[in-house]
C-alpha cells in the first residue's frame, strides 16, 4: 500500500521533486473527462459536447504545460552548469 502511495505522489511531482500543481489540474481533468465520457455512454443525459471539450482543453494544456517544463528545464540547467 505504501509503494502505491509513493506513486500517486511522485505522479504529482515534477523533476526536481516539488509538487506541482499543472500535473494535479492535468490528472484531475483527465479523470474528469473520463467520467464524462463513462456518463455519456450510459445515460440518457449526455454530457454537453462544448464542456467535454473544454476539459479536454484543460487536460491537454495542463500535461503538455508540465511536459515542456520538463524538456526546456533541463536546456537551462545544462547551460547554467557550462
């Protein structure tokens, strides 16, 4: 149970070990849309189309936002080590 305790925290960690908070609103949007899509599929009440997009949106900008933090980071810290 604590190594899976261990993964969900450093799945909301960036690189240099603090919390971040664009990974947090990335997953959570992402379990979001999930569950959007699960009452879409079987319910009579389907979720609107423009907010499943939305959430989308914030799912995608928030794990691409943490990704090139993640590849430019490391640019700048090799040139400040040069």
């Amino acid at each position: 149970m604590k190594k899976i305790i261990n993964w969900l925290s450093g799945l909301l960690k960036d690189e240099k070990g603090t919390p971040s908070s664009k990974r947090f609103i990335g997953i959570l949007a992402g379990v979001t849309l999930c569950a959007a899509l699960m009452i879409n599929l079987y319910t009579d009440m389907p979720v609107e189309p423009t907010l499943v997009n939305a959430v989308a949106a914030i799912c995608i900008g928030g794990l691409g936002l943490a990704s090139a933090d993640k590849i430019f980071g490391k640019k700048k810290e090799n040139a400040e080590e040069l």
